[in-house]
C-alpha cells in the first residue's frame, strides 16, 4: 500500500482545502510533520484512516466531531485520498455525518455522511467500471484490498507511540485484548467457547439422568414402605426388594383363596333362609287380604249402584248441554241485533226491505267510483299548474341575470386580454432583466473589491520605494567596502608574506618594507556579505516592483470593469434593477393565470349565449303548457263539484255510501239469526225433559243428581277391578304347591344366617384386597427395577463422555492438568506474541548497540492466574532479565518503537503479507539522546529499504534538521495551513 496524494477541507484544525503530496514527501523515503501543539500534526493521520475506514482512531473516533468549527456554512467536510494497493491505483471520497444551518429559515439540520470509491485506470475485475458510492460497499473493498480491519491499520501503519508504551507494560488481560483485535483470534474463542457449551450440555444430560435415578429409588421406597440403608448397594437392595415383594405376593393368594371358600358356604345357608322367610311371607299377606276384604263388602256393593245410575244419566246430561248452548246463542244473537239496530244510520220505515236500500246505496257508490281518476288527475294538473308558475318565474329572473352578464363581458375580455398580454411581454423582459441584474452584481462585486485593490496598490507603492531605498543604500555599502579593500589590497597581501619565501607580485624573497592594514580593514569576506546582501536587496526590490505592478493591474482591471461608475452608482442601480427584475418575475409568473382568466372568459359568454336560447326555448314550452292545463282543470272541476255534494271530496262521498250499505246488511242477518235462536231453544227443552223418562228416572232434576263425572266413573271402576284382583291373586297364592306345608308362624332364621355371612364376605373383601395390594406392589416393583436397571446402564456412557469433555474442556480453557493454566486463545495469542518478540528483538538490539532483548514468558500468573502473554526485557550488561516497566524513558521509547514495529511486520504478515509502502510514526523522540537518536534514525532508514516511505510526527528540532524534507503544520485564528518545506 502506498499513499499519493491526500487533500482535506473543514476537517479537523483545517478550515480551508489543504493538499498533501505524499509523492512529493516521499521521494527520499523519509520525511517529517511537525508544527504546534494542536496545530494539526495528528488529524492528518485521522484523515488517512476516516478516508479509509470511515473511523478515526481512539478516543477521537467516539467525539463524534470531525468537521471544522471555524469553517464556513457552505463548505462541505470532505476528505480525498489516492493511493495504490495491490497494483491498483483508487480514489477514495468520503464526508462523515454533521449538523449544518439550514438554507432556509432557522436551525439546523443533519448532512448525512458519503463515500465513493473511483478507480483510476482499469477496474480490477468483478468490480464496476464506474466505481461505488455505498458507504458499506466502499468500506468492504477498502479493507478487502488492504487485507486487514480498521484496528489492525490503526496500529499496523499509523504506530500511535503513547499506546505501545503502554502495550509494553500492560498486564496479561490488557495485552491481550490488543492482540486479539489484531490477530483476529475469535476462532479460537469460539473452540473454547464451543467445549464450555459441549461440557455443559453434557453436564445437563448427565444431571437429567442421575435426577431420574435418584427419583426412581424414591419411588421404589415409596411403594416398599422402607429407606436404602447407607451401607446397602442400590442394585442389591434393589435385588432384596423385588423377591420380598414375590413372597408378600404368593402368601396374599393363599389365605384369599381360603377365606373365599368360606365365604361362599356361609351365602348359600344364608340363601335357604331367606327363601321359606319369602313363603312365610306370601302366606301372611294372602290371608290378611282375603279377610279385609270380607270387611268392606258392604261398601263395594254401594260404589256398583252408584255407578250403574251414573251410566243411565249420561243422556239426559248431554241433552241438558246441548239446551245450555241454544240459550248461549239465543243470547249473543239479541245482543249482535241490538248493537246492529244502533249502528244503522237510516232506521226501517217497513215499506223498503233493508236488504234492497244496501243494494241502492252500493249502486250509488259504484257510480261514484268511475270519477275518481278524474279527481286525482285533478289534484296533479293543479300541483303541475303551480310547478309551472314557479319555474315560469325562476327562468324569467335567470335570464334577466344572463342579459346582464352578458352586457358586461365584452369589457371583462378586453381587461384580461390586456392583463394577459402584459404577462406574455414580461416574460420576455425577464430574461434580460436576469443577464443585466448578473452584470450589476458582478460589478458590485467588483466595486467591493476596489478599494483593498488600491490598498494593496499603495502598499506596494511604499513597499517599492522602500525596497529601492534599500537596494540604493546596499550598492553603496557594497561599493564603499569594496573601494576600501582595493586601497588597502597591498596590505592584505602583506600580511600573507613569509619570510624567504618569494613575494606572489614580485618574486623577490625579501619583504624590506610590508605594506600595513588601516584603522578599518575589509577582508573578503566582507565583500562578499556586502555583495550578498546587495543581491537580496536587489531581488527584495525586483519582488516589491512585481507586486506594484500585480497590484497596478489588478486596480486598472476593476477601473475598467467599473467604467467610471462608483460603488455607489452601481450599487443603487443594482437595487432599481433588482426592483424591476422582481416586478417582471412577479408578473411573468400569472401569465398561466392570466391566460387562463381570459380563457376562461371567453368560454363563458359562448355559454351564456347558448344558455340564453335554450333557457327562452323551455320558457315558450312551458307558457304553452301552462295555458291548455288550466282550460282542462277548469273545465273538470264543474264536473267533480256535482258529484262530491256536501263532502269534502268523491272518496269520501263514496266511503259514506259503503258504510251506510254495510250497516243496513248487518242489520237484517242479526234480526233473521235472532228469530232462529229463540226456535231452537224451545225444541232443546222439550228433548230434556223426554230423555229423562227414557233412562228411567222421575224427573229431570233426578237424572241430574244421578249424574257424575268421568273421572269419578273411572275412580270407582278402578277400585272395584282392584277389589276383584286382590281376591283372586290371594286365592291364587294360597293355592300355590310351593307354598304347601308352610305355616304362617313358622321362623325361618335369617338374622342368623345373615350375620355369620356378613362376617365371612369381610374377611374374604379383606383377603382380596391385601392380595391386589401385595400384586400391585409387585408389578410396581418390577416395573420401576426395570427403568432403574435401564437407566444405570444408559448413564454409563454419558458419566464416561462428560468426565471426558469437562477434561478437554478445563484444558483448552486454561485450568485442570493444563500446567500453564493458559487457554487456546491465550496459547496462539502467546505464539504469536513470540514471534513479535523475536521481530522486535532484532530492532532493539540495533538501536540499543546489543544490550537489550525481548523474553517471551509463558508462565502462569501469580496466584494461579492466567499467563502465557508475559514480555520482559533481557539485559545482556547485567545478564539478567528485567521487567519492561523498569526502564528508563529513552529505553522505553526504544522497546515501544522495536515492539511497535515487530508487531507491524508479525500482523502484516498475518494478513496475507500485504506490502505496506508507507508508514506512520507518532510521537515520542523527545526522550532520546543524540548518540540514541542516530541509532534509531539509522533503524529508520533500514525501514524505508525497498521503496517503503517512512512519515514522522515530532516536535523535535534535531529531527527537523536531520530530515530533509517535511511537512510543516502552521495554526492561526483562520485555521491549520500546510507548508512543504525542503
């Protein structure tokens, strides 16, 4: 990976657009940032790492606050760095996220962050031509390119010093989260986080099934009644409590087999008893029936004349109904004829039947009938007339208003004719109104600048004058000293004359009378400052000039760009200009209004006209309907009036004629039906009294006393037919040959019989109880012996695959027979660490000319702590090895940069063997000895071995001197600049 070119804008101290050339840096291999404090030295780095990774490294990274507070509103953030890597050369452009003014009205609102990749060249294949814009897509190649994450870069490139001091001291837990960001060791975490959960899960399954044996011996106790004893093996006392439940068993089926067959001798005697108390009993009960029957003879017969009488009353009571219900009608017809009499409206005069008036009145209704359509029809031409009357009004006010629309059009069209061709002409205007407001304010612009212009201009008046001054005042002095020299040059070559040695002028070895050196001798030397400074006076007033005629040109350009005009005048015609460029765009933008206004305008007295006729058309139709339905409703109306007499209309005339017709009928069905009824029942009385005679009694009221109800008839029947069935069934029992021989009071013993039975059928419940307890015990037994056997021989496995994983286990994690008490991780953490040791080894012998080496330790920790990552510092003067943490400043800084520098090339390596061509240090020489710092500068070249470039960041002086080319950092109110400085 090599670096070409970065530039930065509103990112960090840089306000305004700075650009590194890192080809330019570069060109020796080695080269220096340096400037003051906060001046920017660091966020150049940041900026190689956010254009890459999207992040800056550290505590920066959280802050959030990349952006330049001092930086204008409109200037973006953004940050754009070239650079090639794997023989691919890209740009990558990003701006990260921040809160920016809104353009319109107040506060603020969030620019969300960018990213584009753009390829300079040929895209390698499987990427697109055009390049990426997606943030993840941009960050996933970068790092895909450059083979290693945004941690590994921070410290595989950018050495951040401060945090290698720091590595080189750290404990066990400390170093080892630094080296699991950069070797990426979560693999290895996963192996042992893979064994804990295998462990467990095995651990689980064994406790599940020890859990199942443990509740099946509490169950077999539970069904035996008795604990293991603590001395006992589970599967012997297992053994014992099987065959004593056997034993219980068989012992419980041999006593209920004897107990039963007792049981079934005592229920037969019992058996024999109960039946002669069965014939004993029948005997009695026959008997006492037969003589309670002698007893009631005498009521029986009376119950046999009481219903014989009933029986021959049944007709006379039917005939009695039948006259009972002829007077009920007799009844309601007088009542029907009387309200029938009150409701007829015309009384019978005796000369006309009632029955022949109905008939009138319905011939009269039936006439009336045929006139009633006229009469609706009568009632709708009146509602029609007035329909009329109202839309023959309501159109005579619409077209009034039509004709005064109409009248007012013709002005209205020209007004927006007018209004809309003034939009048209605006629109036109715009455009140069547009280009001569740009023209003004560009001149504005210009006026504005005018006066800094002549400013600068007199500035560099004076500057110029003061420049000739002084190159005047240098050639004097140059040629002053010059003249005193050549005056005094017989002097000078005086003085460089020895004795017996020939003179450089005449050749003569003896010097009688030398030549000596005035007050005020001028050597060359001073010659040639006075020449010198001359020179840079001469080039201070060539410089001067240039910038009077820079700035000269510059004030005649606005002049004639001004064309005579003040800042004033432009100015106030800026502002008339802008007033009319917004008139005409305020006009410009109602044209689509305005043309349509008139459109519209013009549609609508098409639509008026058009409304006009047709609203007079319907007019006519409707005056012409309204004249000819008016001649129809007077004209019925005379007709209707005859026909409705005194009532309010034809309907109710007719609904009169009805009801009264109705009424009269009514009246002469209730007179005909009440006749009749007073007939039949004189005829019913006469039947009464005949039936009465027939059926054998005296008079009609005897045949009614004789009379009783079906359910008294029936009540007596039944208990005369139970009468004759308990004789008979008591006859019938005595006669039975079962019963013969047995007397009434013989005892048959059953209380006896049913006691020693009872007691025997206890027994035998008992006995077959304790034998399904004793059974049930026994299969439960087996049952559960089974499942425990069953279960001990499946957890012999599991306890032997546990015991086996929770070994493998406990020594990837670091514990059990593991002596080191280190963990896989930790394990190829250490490997790797060694390899660091041995890489930076080499670096630090050189820079301490041998004296000092890295150890690596894989020692346990105090107390039975994790080891494995221990780093000490061997030194060879004393022979023994010492902790990091005891050496000096100047040394410590030495470790840093060697173990710095190790783990670079250790993580490069690891990371595919990327060839990293360029290469940050940060910090940390100002701890070093001049003899030190030409050892370490030495280390540094070696680095830049290959074409690597090598970029420093130190405040210290001697590093500015020794480096030959740097990148100076200048800070200021206005923000960082940069300066390449040779």
């Amino acid at each position: 990976m090599r670096l070409h070119r970065l530039e930065v804008t509103a990112f960090g101290p840089y306000r305004d657009r700075q650009v590194v050339d890192f080809d330019a840096l570069g060109a020796d291999g080695l080269f220096l940032l340096h400037g003051d404090t906060g001046a920017g030295k660091t966020t150049l780095l940041d900026a190689v790492a956010f254009a890459l990774y999207g992040r800056v490294p550290g505590a920066r990274n959280d802050a959030k606050r990349l952006r330049c507070d001092t930086a204008a509103d409109e200037v973006p953030t953004r940050v754009v760095l070239e650079l090639t890597v794997q023989g691919q050369r890209l740009r990558v452009d990003r701006s990260p996220e921040y809160d920016r003014p809104k353009k319109r009205g107040g506060g603020y609102t969030t620019q969300q962050a960018k990213a584009a990749l753009t390829w300079i060249g040929a895209a390698p294949s499987g990427h697109a031509p055009d390049g990426l814009t997606r943030i993840d897509e941009v960050g996933g190649t970068v790092q895909r390119l450059l083979g290693m994450t945004a941690e590994q870069f921070f410290q595989v490139v950018l050495l951040p010093q401060g945090e290698f001091a720091k590595f080189l001291r750290a404990d066990t837990a400390e170093r080892e989260k630094l080296l699991e960001k950069l070797f990426g060791t979560e693999r290895f975490a996963q192996v042992e986080e893979w064994f804990r959960e295998r462990r467990q899960l095995s651990g689980r399954r064994l406790q599940e099934g020890e859990q199942q044996v443990r509740e099946l011996l509490a169950r077999v106790s539970e069904v035996v009644g008795s604990d293991r004893g603590d001395d006992l093996d589970e599967q012997d006392w297992l053994a014992e409590v099987d065959k004593n439940a056997l034993r219980e068993l068989e012992s419980a089926q041999a006593e209920r087999a004897r107990l039963v067959r007792e049981r079934e001798t005592a229920d037969t005697a019992l058996t024999r008893s109960r039946e002669l108390a069965e014939k004993v009993r029948r005997v009695q009960q026959a008997e006492a029936t037969l003589a309670e029957l002698a007893e009631q003879q005498e009521q029986h017969e009376a119950w046999r004349s009481e219903v014989a009488a009933a029986r021959r009353a049944v007709p006379v009571g039917t005939a009695r109904e039948a006259l009972l219900r002829a007077e009920r009608e007799r009844d309601s017809a007088q009542r029907e004829r009387d309200a029938a009499a009150a409701d007829c409206p015309a009384p019978h005069d005796g000369e006309t039947s009632l029955r022949d008036l109905a008939g009138q009145d319905r011939e009269a209704a039936g006439a009336l009938g045929g006139l009633l359509p006229e009469a609706r029809q009568q009632d709708e031409d009146r509602a029609r007339l007035s329909e009329l009357d109202g839309q023959i009004a309501a159109a005579e006010q619409r077209e009034s208003a039509l004709q005064e629309q109409q009248q007012a059009l013709p002005e209205q069209i020209e007004h927006a004719r007018q209004r809309s061709e003034q939009a048209r002409t605006a629109q036109v205007r715009l455009e140069s109104a547009e280009a001569a407001l740009a023209e003004l304010a560009e001149l504005d612009r210009v006026a504005g600048q005018f006066p800094a212009a002549e400013q600068e201009r007199a500035i560099a008046d004076v500057a110029v004058r003061e420049a000739v001054d002084a190159h005047q005042r240098a050639r004097d002095v140059t040629q002053r000293l010059r003249g005193q020299r050549l005056a005094g040059m017989a002097a000078e070559l005086a003085d460089r004359l020895v004795a017996d040695e020939p003179c450089p002028v005449c050749g003569s070895p003896e010097h009688p009378d030398p030549a000596q050196q005035g007050a005020d001798p001028v050597s060359d030397v001073d010659e040639q400052a006075a020449a010198d400074a001359e020179q840079e006076a001469q080039r201070a007033r060539e410089t001067a000039e240039e910038r009077l005629a820079d700035a000269r040109v510059a004030r005649d350009g606005l002049l004639e760009r001004l064309g005579g005009r003040s800042a004033e005048q432009v100015s106030a015609e800026l502002a008339e200009r802008r007033t009319e460029r917004d008139a005409l765009r305020e006009t410009a933008d109602q044209a689509a209004q305005r043309a349509e206004q008139l459109a519209e305008l013009e549609a609508t007295t098409e639509r008026v006209r058009t409304e006009l006729a047709q609203l007079r058309t319907e007019q006519a139709g409707r005056t012409s309907e309204r004249a000819s339905l008016a001649t129809a409703v007077h004209e019925r109306a005379q007709r209707l009036q005859q026909a409705r007499g005194d009532f309010d209309g034809i309907a109710e005339h007719r609904e009169h004629l009805l009801a009264r017709a109705a009424a009269r009928e009514r009246l002469d069905t209730a007179r005909t039906a009440a006749t009749d009824a007073e007939q039949r029942v004189a005829q019913q009385r006469t039947a009464v009294a005949d039936t009465a005679a027939t059926a054998g009694f005296a008079d009609r009221d005897e045949a009614l006393a004789a009379q009783r109800d079906p359910e008294r008839i029936a009540e007596l029947d039944s208990a005369l037919d139970q009468v004759q069935q308990r004789a008979a069934g008591a006859r019938e029992a005595l006669a039975d040959p079962a019963l013969a021989g047995v007397a009434a009071d013989a005892d048959p013993g059953v209380a006896e019989a049913t006691e020693i039975a009872t007691a025997a059928r206890e027994r035998a419940e008992q006995a077959v109880a304790v034998e399904h307890r004793a059974g049930q015990r026994h299969r439960d037994v087996q049952r559960l012996a089974g499942q425990l056997r069953a279960e001990w021989q499946r957890l012999g496995p599991v306890r032997a695959e546990h015991e086996e994983l929770a070994a493998l286990s406990d020594v990837v994690n670091g514990r059990g027979q593991n002596s080191k008490k280190m963990s896989l991780r930790s394990y190829v953490l250490a490997a790797r660490l060694e390899e660091v040791a041995v890489a930076a080894t080499r670096r630090l012998q050189r820079m301490s000319q041998g004296r000092y080496s890295f150890v690596h330790s894989d020692a346990a920790g105090a107390r039975g702590t994790r080891g494995g990552l221990g780093l000490d510092v061997l030194d060879d003067y004393s022979g023994k090895v010492r902790p990091a943490k005891t050496l000096s400043g100047g040394e410590s800084f030495l470790a840093s940069l060697s173990l710095a520098l190790g783990l670079a090339d250790v993580v490069a390596a690891e990371s595919g063997g990327v060839l990293l061509d360029t290469l940050f240090i940060d910090e940390g020489f100002g701890t070093l000895d001049a003899d030190t710092l030409d050892l370490v500068m030495d280390t540094l070249d070696e680095l830049r071995a290959g074409g690597r470039v090598v970029g420093l960041v130190s405040h210290v002086e001697e590093m500015r001197q020794r480096i030959s080319v740097r990148l100076r950092v200048r800070k200021s109110r206005e923000g960082s600049t940069l300066e390449l400085q040779a």
